[in-house]
C-alpha cells in the first residue's frame, strides 16, 4: 500500500494531502508496512512511484460542488474530470499517471482518492479554519479506509500536531 500526498502548501488548503501524509507517517505505525510519499506537486515524476505500487490512497483537496470540508472516498476511476490534480500548479496530476500506465498497457494500482472539499485555495502557507476543524475526521477516513484494507494501525507513542506540521513546513 502507498499512501500519496498531494498538494501545493503554498496554496493553503491545497496543500492538505501533503499535511495529512506528513501526519500519518509521524504518528502512526502500520503491519504490514505501508510507504508514504508527499507528492506535492511532482504530478509525472511520480510516474516510477506510481507504477510499482498495488494498491494506492490518494490525499489531496478535491474540487466538487459541497460545502468545504466535505470529505469524499472515491475509486480513482470515478474522478475523471472532477477537479483532481488537473491543471494549475500540479500540471499533469496522479489521474493522469494512472491514465499514462493504462495507455501503456501496463497494470493499474487499485487507487482510492481520499479528497476533501478545500476552503480557499491562495497563496498562503496554513489550512483554513474549515479544513483544520476538518483534518481530524479526515484523517480518520484514512485509518478506517487501511484498516477496511486489512492494515493494522498503531498510534505512536509520541504524537506530532498539525500545527507543528504546518510550522515545520514553513521553515523549510
């Protein structure tokens, strides 16, 4: 299983995925191992990462019409021109990749978008108020959705906040 987080955190509620990632990779522990990977904006350079994977979870806002904060779980091939990772500053996005190794005949990840409905999208390095009341539900989808998966999740011992995700993006 991977885990995918995708996003642009220069763009506020953008950058979701890549801060749930962050937040799952420093909290949890999981059997049998699971990869997470911040994709950020990478879109056709996670063609190789992409590729070699089974079984795919996908973080990032998605654009659909609901209030913000809405949290969705959708087979990838349910998304096709519903607003995720198409355009702007992903370019060529992770829907794309899938649809790249299908034109090349080559076997798909069974992927599974976890998406959330983003509040602003500006430049701007945070969540907004909606999301960061969001987060935790949202991360919960995602435990439950590798769980369903037949992953165990353990919580680590010691846990790092999203706000402390959020501050340690900002300095780097």
């Amino acid at each position: 299983m991977l885990i995918l987080g995708i996003g642009n955190v220069l763009q506020k509620d953008d950058g979701i995925g890549v801060y749930a990632a962050t937040y799952l990779l420093h909290n949890y522990t999981f059997t049998p191992e699971v990869e997470i990977i911040n994709g950020g904006v990478e879109g056709i350079n996670l063609f190789s990462v992409v590729e070699r994977s089974n079984r795919l979870l996908i973080l990032d806002s998605i654009e659909l019409s609901d209030e913000p904060g809405s949290i969705y779980l959708i087979p990838s091939h349910e998304l096709s021109g519903h607003g995720l990772n198409s355009g702007g500053a992903h370019e060529i996005g992770v829907l794309q990749v899938l649809d790249m190794l299908e034109l090349q005949g080559k076997p798909l990840p069974e992927a599974t978008v976890l998406g959330i409905i983003p509040h602003h999208i500006t430049f701007e390095m945070a969540l907004s108020e909606t999301l960061r009341e969001a987060f935790e539900g949202y991360i919960k989808v995602a435990l439950k959705f590798l769980r369903d998966s037949g992953i165990e999740v353990m919580p680590n011992k010691k846990k790092i906040s999203l706000e402390e995700i959020i501050h340690d993006v900002r300095r780097v």
